[in-house]
C-alpha cells in the first residue's frame, strides 16, 4: 500500500465536562477533566495505521513531546517534523449538554512552517498552518484539503488557492457556505461532514447517514472519517463506500473518550 502523508497538528487534548457554558464575566466550575494524544494529523495518522495503512505525518512538534513522539513511531507511524523550542501545541476542550466549545494554543504548530518541503504522492492537508499547507501542496501529486478549526488563519487567496489545488474537499456545512462565497468548488469532490447527520457527497447531494450509538464524548470524530475515508481510498473503493466506512469509524470513536482508539482492522472489519 502507499504511504499517505498528512500535514497538520500533534497536540495534547484536555477534555473537561462542565455542567453549563457561564454567560460572559461569570464562571463555572469543572467535573472531569483528561489528557489525551491529540492533534488532527496525530489523530488521522493514528488511524490510518490501526487499519493497516502506511501514513507520516508532517508536522513541529514542541520540547515537551519526547514521549508522544515516541508513541507515534511505536505505532508504525513515520515522522516529519520540525522541532521546536515552544511548548507542543494544546486543545482545551469544553462538552457540555451536547455541545463542545475547543480553544487551541499553537504553540509548536506556530514553527509548522518552517518544516522542509517534501514531494507527495497523496496528501491530506488537515487543520495547519497555512504557509505549510502551501508549500507541501505546491510538491504532491493528489491534495485532501480541509480548512477546519484552523479556517481563520488562511486568507481568502489562501482558501481559493487551496481548494482550487485540492482533489478532494473536506468540510462541514459551515465551511461549505464559506467556501461556495469564495471560490468555485462546482464539478470537485466536496465531502460535507453534518455531525449526527452523517456526510454529504457534495457532487450529488447523497447524504450518508450516521450510525446511531450512545456517545460517551466527540472528540476525534472528523479525523476518525477521514482515516478510514483513506484506508477505503487506497484500497480503490469508490467515494459512497469510502464515506461509509469513515460513518463507521466515528461511530467508534465517540463511544470513549478521547480521538485515539480506533480498533484494529480485525475488530473493525
């Protein structure tokens, strides 16, 4: 199989459960928290290679990371990466009453630029920053594009470029209006992420839909699909199929907490 490579994030992820989001000026208090290996492209990666798929991930990493960097090697997972003197890149996550707020400190991500430029046959450019997403874009053969929690730091001739560049589109519906402003994503392949929905295959408007489970926690569920998505892909499966079994990985990954326990590719299957 070939080797994806997958620009993005490596980041801890502390998930706190909150009773209510306090109005502004006024506080709440926590009832769990957690740490947890994180990052878009941590995460992907993580799951591409538990359903047998060869992946590196390109990405900068900060001086406190020795032991996730170590966990992603042991996990099959080869490594780009530029490394920092900052601290690795953190998202505080906030569920409450089935909603989920997220606030994202850079940290190392901010030197994700300065990473050397490699040649790729198959890319998936997940949340990054966007000088990166440019330069590796400008060396690969076949581009996954997803703007995601990262959308506000690309400019607009950014976004354009990227999309146009871009094979496949991932996007929620918000992105998606975003995206139908700015640029002509009409006759590309657009996959619409809709959360409990399930996905959109933009070209046609076939709705995929979710696969009802009790969910324990979010977290992960985006890159969940994609990994499997791209387990599919690689396999020569065709678009509907490879959504489908994006729907299905989610579906395990909200059952626990955190974005990293995808099942082995026995247990999935």
């Amino acid at each position: 199989m070939k080797e994806i490579n997958v620009l993005g994030h490596i980041a801890y992820d502390y998930i706190f459960d909150i009773p209510f989001y306090p109005e502004k000026g006024y506080s709440t208090y926590i009832e769990k928290y957690t740490r947890h290996y994180g990052g878009g492209a941590a995460n992907i990666c993580h799951g591409i290679s538990m359903l047998g798929g060869k992946c590196r991930i390109i990405s900068s990493i900060g001086r406190d990371a020795n032991r996730y960097e170590n966990y992603l090697i042991k996990k099959g997972i080869r490594l780009h990466i530029y490394k920092s003197r900052k601290k690795l890149a953190r998202a505080y996550i906030f569920n409450s009453g089935g909603m989920q707020t997220t606030y994202f400190y850079w940290g190392a991500s901010e030197d994700m630029d300065k990473i050397r430029a490699i040649k790729s046959e198959y890319l998936h450019i997940a949340p990054s920053h966007p000088k990166a997403a440019i330069k590796m874009a400008e060396r690969a053969k076949f581009i996954a594009f997803e703007p995601g929690q990262d959308w506000h730091r690309y400019k607009k001739e950014e976004l354009q470029h990227l999309t146009e560049m871009a094979d496949i589109v991932f996007c929620n519906e918000f992105e998606l209006k975003k995206l139908e402003e700015i640029t002509k994503i009409k006759g590309k392949e657009v996959i619409v992420t809709l959360g409990k929905k399930g996905c959109m295959i933009y070209k046609n408007k076939k709705i995929i839909p979710a696969i009802p489970v009790k969910s324990a926690e979010p977290t992960g569920a985006g890159d969940a699909f994609k990994a499997a998505f791209w387990t599919g892909f690689m396999k020569g499966y065709d678009l509907t199929t490879n959504c489908q079994l994006g729907i299905k990985a989610a579906s395990f990954i909200v059952k626990k907490r955190g974005a990293q326990h995808m099942p082995s590719l026995e247990k999935f299957r």
